[in-house]
C-alpha cells in the first residue's frame, strides 16, 4: 500500500498541536485518499491507524482505530 503524508503547518491550529508549542501532525492517507494513519506527539509520540472505512450516505469514514505510541 503506498502511503502519502501531508502535514499542516504549526500556524493551523489543530487538536493536538495543543498538547506541545509547535505540535505537528502528520496524516497518510491511501491511493484512493482513505485516511490510514495519523502521527502526533501528545505525552510522547503517538499514531492512530484507521480501518474499516464505511460509506455513510457518500462521505466515507474509519470506523474502527488502534492507537500505539511510535519510536521518537
């Protein structure tokens, strides 16, 4: 599966860059734009992985997540 990451700039307020001053997170999404993985660091370096993507009414959502903490 070949991933592409797309990071929003520090300057774009997201959830987690709350948690570290400058926090980054990186989405991956796969080659039919599903998202698959998002990194952040929160406490410490964190990822969640998406699976099982459903179409609701044409919008297309995960329904099912694992978090793990990733290697710094």
């Amino acid at each position: 599966m070949e991933m592409f990451g797309s990071e929003f700039p520090t300057e774009i307020p997201t959830d987690n860059s709350n948690f570290q001053p400058g926090g980054d997170q990186t989405l991956y999404f796969d080659e039919k734009g599903l998202l698959q993985q998002l990194d952040y660091v929160t406490v410490g370096p964190g990822a969640h992985y998406t699976f099982d993507h459903t179409n609701f009414k044409g919008i297309v959502v995960p329904t099912f997540r694992r978090v793990v903490l990733r290697s710094p």
